[in-house]
C-alpha cells in the first residue's frame, strides 16, 4: 500500500493534495499516483493522497524531514504553468494554494506546527496553474502534459537531498480509479499528449468489486 | 438605517459559504445562507456500480471522508436488506468514533475557539494564576505552570516578531472578546497540546481503515478488516492493544481539556446562551449499532419539534417509516431548475443558475424538510434527543455540563438554555465526552466479539435485476447525514446525498421559512459592522465543515467582509 497511517514513522513524505473528482484540482493525486508508480523510494518515504483535508493535514506535516506537496495553485501564470514555493513562501502568503474547496489548510497547520516546535524541516510545494476546477470533469490537457514534468520534479527534489529515489525498471500500473468515469477521448488530444493518452487508455478500474487498493 | 454586510470567507476562490445580513440597531434583521459551489456528485454516480459509490461518496468532501463513505454502503446494504456481520459494525464504529472526535477537537480548537479567545491578551496573563484556576477544575496534566509559561513565551515571541502569520486575521481586541488573560492563556495551551490528540484519533482511523484519509477498507457487505489472532499481518490482539491504547489516551484530553474549556468558556459568556437559538425542531439518527442486524445502538435518535423536549419521538432504528416518508428537498430558492419540494428517492439535480438574487433564487444548497419543516441537525439534535429519551450517558454529561456551567457563571443554566449559539458549542464537548467513553466500550466489543471466535467481517452483496431503492444513514459530527440511492439492473439509477450542512445551511423554502443559519442569525448583535465576529460566533457555532473558518485563516491578507450601505 502507497499510504501510510499517519503514525509518524515516516520522515519524509510526499503529498498530493487535491479533490479528484473537481478536474485540475485532482492534479496533486494523480502526479502522486504516478511517481508511485515510475520511481522507487527508501522505505521511510511515505507517498500518499491526502484529498482536500484542511486543517486534517496537520498530524501528516508532524516533525517530518521533508515534505514535498504537489497541488493546484491561485498564480498570476498560464494554465499548465508549474510552479515551486518554499514553506516561507507560504507563511508570508506569496502563494495561493488550493483553488477549490476547502482552500485553507497547509498554512494554517504549518503555522500550528511552527508553534509546538513540530514544522517540518524542509516544506516544498509544486503547484500547477489549473486550467479549468468543475465538478465532473476531467483533468485538462494543459494542465495533464505537465504531470510528467512534476513527477520528474518530485525525483529530482528527493535525489538532491540525498534520498534514495530511483526510477523503476517496469512501471508498474497506477490506480487512477476516479479517471474512469470522465469520457477520455472526447477532447481532441494534442499531438504532444499522445503519450499520455496512451498511458491513460490501458487504465481502467481494475479492482476487484467491493475491494479498494491492493 | 439598514446595512447589509456580505461575509464572503473564501471570496478570492470559489467556496462554499457566504452569509448576508442586514444590520439594524446593532442586530441582525434579515440573513440568507449561500452556498456558492455546486458539489455534482449525484451526476457522477448515476450509472456506476454500486459497490464502488463509497468511494466515489468519500471524495464530496475532503474533511468529511469517512461520513460519505459510511453512508453510501449503508444506503446499499439498506437497499438489498444486506446485513453486515458484529465484527463490521464495531470496526465501523471505531473508524466513526475516530472520526469524530478527529473532528470536533479540530472544530472547538483550531476553527472556532479563536472566536472567543484573543491570542493578543495572552502576554498579561499571570501563568501562575492560570495554573491555579485550572487545577480547581480539571486533573489534566497539561495545565502545570511550567507548561503555561512555555506557551506564554511562544505566544510572546509571534507577537514580538510581528508575524501573527495565520493568526494575525482574528478579531483582537474586539469588545466582544472578554475572557481573562489568564483563561485565554488555558485555552491557547489547550489549543497546542490539541494537535497531539487530533493524530490520536486519526491513527484509530488509520489502523482500522488502512489508510487516512480516505479509508480502504469499506466494503458493502462489511469491512475488508481480516481477523486472524495467529497472524502478524491481520487484525490481532497487538492492533487491538494499539488501538485500546490510543483510545485509552484520548479520554483524559476530551474530558479533563476539551469537556472542561467549553464549560469555561460558556459560563464566560453567557449572553451567547440568549442568541441564535434560530430553528427549534431538531433531528439526529440512532448510530453506533452494537448487533449485525442493528437494532440496538450507542447513540439514540429522534425528532423534537418546537423546542418541546417532553414531546420528542424517538427513533428505534434506520427503519424508521416516518423519516423514510418524511424527508424532502426543496428548490423554490435554490438553483435548480423548478420549484417546491422532492422526495430524494424522485430527487433531480438539474442545475437553473440565476446569480444572487436574495427575493428570488439565492444559494446551490437545496432546503431539505422534515414534514416540510426546517430542521437543526448536530451535535445539539444529538443531545437534545438522547436527553429527551432519557438516555443514561447523554444524562450523565449534559447534566455535568450544566453544572460546570452554572458553577463558573455564578448562576443556574437550564437545558432550555442550551438552545442557543453557545449551547451548540456545549452539545459538542458533550458528545466528545460520550464518544470518548464510547471508543473503549466498542474496542472492547469488538475484542470480546473476536475471543469469542468470531472473524466474519464480511457478507457478499448479491444484486437484483429489478429496481431497488435504499437510504444509509449516519450520525456525522455535523449531524444526520443521509444517502438515498436507487438502484436499477445493478447500477445507481438515482443518488441523492442529503447532507447535515445542507439543512442547516438550508435556504428559504416554497412558503419562505428560512433554513437554521438564517434564522439562528436573527437579532444576532453586531458591535462592529467592519468586524461582524458576533456573526461568525453563530455560524460557526453549527461548524459548517471548513468554509467559514477562513476568516482568520486569509493568509492572503484580503478583506473578507464587504460593508454595502443599502
């Protein structure tokens, strides 16, 4: 299993945030669920969904190492645009995260953190400009084109501060259950989208019925 | 004159609730709950295969994963008279329990406590003092003048930075916020050590569900917990010691801090029992069942209308006739397309949006009604409709409350008094208190259950080909939550979430009766028209999910309130 339980064994952990059903807002999980599935990490790096949980985040920010957020966020950039803030950056509110429901929450809990001596260490946010936030739909082209982009960032992140991280030899086949019910195909993909395309045609609901995860 | 004041909390995004009123002589006058954002979930399961709802249902709502999911297999096991086995039902209600208490130290500290506390007094406070006042009333560890001065300092070194950060949108030194230095200092510290017992009561949910949020392990039919006390990898006697232990600690934080601030903080001011009493028929479903076939439960649940305890009916279980029959939605007022009230089996969703137009359609939140009455939904429904029934563990807190309360105000609170804006935040220590003595019981259940040989935990669905229709129901931390399903060739062919912040955040129905938020605002004071915390007080006091604790937590540094001069 990709998650963890929130014990606190884990010292690093990388985190998507975001509501799956609401379009680019599902951009963290995905981009979580991908780098799960295309790099390996040392045991102690937890990788995991955390939705839109708001102030719930805070017992998943509790005296790590390192936390890497991926996530939507509120910038003046074009749709598609990735873009990285530190932890300073978001305690002197130069970055809008969270640009759908229940919108406050990594500041507040970092800021609660900060307090009881308890902060992470390091706290690193990859944010995607989204294109379009609706109920029911899927993930843009714009802003799914760059996902690679990110899962590649996160990689990058993690290999400069000395974790163990490296690409899989087979990737294995991510569980994007929530893509399933978005018509894929109707929008006409990008020539540079193929590849996604591709990658998202094999994926279908796999589970067995009543069974979630592995 | 008249002046309407907007609260838009999340104004620079889409959100999910905005409150308008119109101020006159100091008070409230009129008030209209919107809710900005459309939540399409019934679109996206309409067709799907039911066993899988829950997880779709689990994503509505990032704060309130579990409720949805729990919900939707019950609405299903509801529909093909599916039982699930004992073992389930207390693994469910330790992943409830877990939950619950989760959220309602989160509501109490972290959203809304900073309503009544003012950080900025905490630096004149005397932490001997406060060590003193607290060792009176509450055997909680955490209240040592050692560990109050520790707190004064941070709390001194924010300020001197002058970076409050998160905390520098609270309305300090308003005039309404009137506790002592020495108390806000308790609280303050309360609300530190709080972060400690808030991963607690996720782990319990962690441990059971596999994973938080978003739990795994739900199935319709039960849970996918396997039990096998010879197993390292399953649920064995090491979990179940694990998660004694974390349930075990968390009883001392909820009734020594918790159960003790809010009693505090009501006898402090009790003025806030006179406002927003608002609707005064209240609802909650019996919950925490303790047999497969749950007929006997932890939690009861009833219908108290007019505010009349005495003629409260109860409700025996989710077979309940008259809930079933009683339950519609109503759209003269929301934007949806047509007007009057659906039962939600026949429930449509088809969105009609015209913009805010307070005489006309105003909010997406549909106004549910109970006989077509509005009802109040929450930790207060709870309490009121347990007392009522005369249910020994709700007696037992509710009357320990009062008298806490009483003793600190210097006068005596009446259970009528709890009908109000403070009562609500009362009702919800109340409920932690029972929850917290709840969580061991059920572990103990659930263990015993085991010993005894017991290791089903799951019951296969099997699905007819004709159509079906069935309602989960469950007692949320925000109140009685409901998912109507209707099922046709094995798939949904209808879905409708009735949820506990859509009654109370119910917009005015077909004869114009107002939903619980607008009519608890009325007569509401307001000091201040640039800072309508009064308002807030009121409305947080329902713990509307995360929506209307921005206000403190713009981080942004825009204006949240807009003053309009009609």
């Amino acid at each position: 299993m990709s998650g963890g339980t929130s014990s606190g064994h884990s010292r690093i952990s990388v985190a998507g945030l975001g509501n799956v059903l609401l379009g680019d807002d599902g951009f963290g999980p995905l981009v979580i669920e991908m780098f799960r599935c295309e790099y390996e990490c040392r045991q102690d790096v937890e990788i995991i969904d955390l939705g839109t949980a708001g102030l719930d985040l805070t017992p998943y920010l509790d005296g790590r190492d390192l936390v890497l957020i991926v996530d939507a966020v509120h910038a003046d950039e074009k749709p598609g645009t990735l873009c990285i803030y530190r932890d300073t950056d978001l305690l002197a509110g130069r970055a809008q995260l969270r640009v759908s429901a229940h919108d406050p929450g990594l500041q507040e809990s970092l800021a609660q953190l900060k307090l009881v001596g308890q902060a992470p260490s390091e706290l690193i946010v990859i944010g995607v400009v989204p294109a379009c936030c609706e109920c029911g739909n899927d993930i843009s082209p714009t802003v799914l084109s760059t996902c690679s982009v990110a899962v590649n960032s996160i990689a990058r992140l993690l290999m400069e501060r000395d974790v163990d991280c490296h690409r899989r030899h087979a990737a294995l086949e991510p569980n994007v259950w929530w893509r399933g019910f978005h018509q894929l195909g109707v929008a006409s993909p990008r020539s540079d989208l193929q590849n996604h395309d591709e990658y998202f045609s094999k994926l279908r609901t796999r589970r067995p019925a009543g069974i979630i995860g592995e | 004159m008249t002046t309407r004041v907007t609260i838009d909390p999340v104004s620079r995004i889409e959100g999910h609730l905005r409150i308008d009123v119109e101020v006159d002589g100091g008070s409230v006058q009129k008030a209209w709950a919107c809710c900005p954002m459309w939540r399409g979930i019934e679109t996206i399961l309409r067709g799907r295969d039911p066993r899988e709802g829950w997880v779709f249902a689990q994503r509505i709502c990032g704060v309130c994963t579990t409720v949805h999911a729990m919900a939707s297999v019950r609405a299903v096991e509801d529909a093909l008279h599916l039982e699930i086995p004992a073992n389930a039902q207390y693994i469910r209600n330790l992943i409830l329990i877990g939950h619950a208490l989760h959220d309602q130290i989160v509501h109490f500290y972290h959203l809304s406590a900073l309503d009544w506390v003012d950080i900025t007094a905490i630096p004149k406070a005397d932490p001997g003092r406060a060590a003193s006042i607290a060792d009176g009333i509450s055997t909680w560890p955490g209240n040592s003048r050692r560990e109050l001065e520790t707190v004064q300092n941070k709390v001194k070194g924010v300020i001197a930075s002058g970076q409050l950060g998160i905390f520098s949108h609270g309305y300090w030194g308003h005039p309404a916020m009137r506790l002592s230095p020495e108390m806000n200092l308790l609280l303050f510290a309360h609300y530190l050590q709080a972060l400690e017992f808030q991963r607690k009561s996720s782990q319990v949910v962690g441990i059971l569900g596999g994973k938080t949020p978003h739990v795994q392990n739900l199935a319709v039919g039960g849970v996918m917990n396997a039990i096998n006390l010879n197993s390292l990898a399953t649920m064995n006697m090491d979990r179940l010691g694990m998660l004694k232990s974390l349930l075990q600690d968390l009883v001392p934080f909820v009734e020594q801090a918790y159960f003790v601030d809010a009693c505090l903080l009501a006898g402090s001011y009790p003025e806030w029992f006179n406002y927003g009493r608002g609707v005064t028929n209240y609802l909650a479903v019996p919950d925490l069942p303790l047999d497969a076939r749950a007929t006997h439960f932890d939690l009861p649940g009833g219908v108290i209308m007019s505010g009349e305890l005495h003629s409260g009916r109860q409700i025996h279980d989710w077979h309940d006739e008259t809930i079933r029959g009683a339950v519609a939605e109503d759209v003269t007022r929301a934007w949806y397309q047509g007007a009057g009230a659906q039962k939600p089996w026949q429930g449509k969703t088809d969105p009609a949006y015209t913009d805010f137009q307070p005489e006309g359609k105003y909010t997406w939140s549909k106004a549910p009604r109970y006989d077509g009455k509005p009802m109040q939904l929450g930790p207060l429904a709870n309490v009121l409709v347990g007392y009522a029934s005369g249910h020994p563990l709700t007696r037992k807190w509710t009357d320990a409350a009062l008298e806490r309360i009483s003793s600190v105000q210097g006068s005596h609170v009446s259970m009528e008094s709890l009908q109000s804006t403070m009562g609500r935040c009362v009702a919800r220590a109340i409920r932690s208190a029972m929850l917290s003595e709840l969580g061991v019981r059920h572990c103990q259940l659930l263990t015993e259950n085991i010993l005894r040989g017991d290791d089903t935990t799951y019951n296969p669905p099997e699905f007819p080909r004709h159509e079906v229709a069935g309602v989960g129901m469950h007692e949320a931390p925000r109140g009685a939550l409901s998912h109507w399903v209707v099922i046709d060739k094995g798939v949904f062919s209808n879905y409708q979430a009735v949820v506990p912040t859509t009654w109370n955040a119910s917009p005015r129905d077909e004869k114009g009766v107002p939903g619980p938020y607008e009519s608890s605002l009325l007569g509401n004071p307001v000091a201040d028209l640039e800072k309508p915390l009064e308002v807030l007080r009121t409305v947080h006091s329902f713990d509307p999910c995360m929506a209307c604790a921005c206000h403190m937590l713009d981080a942004s540094g825009r204006e949240i309130a807009q003053v309009k001069v009609l």
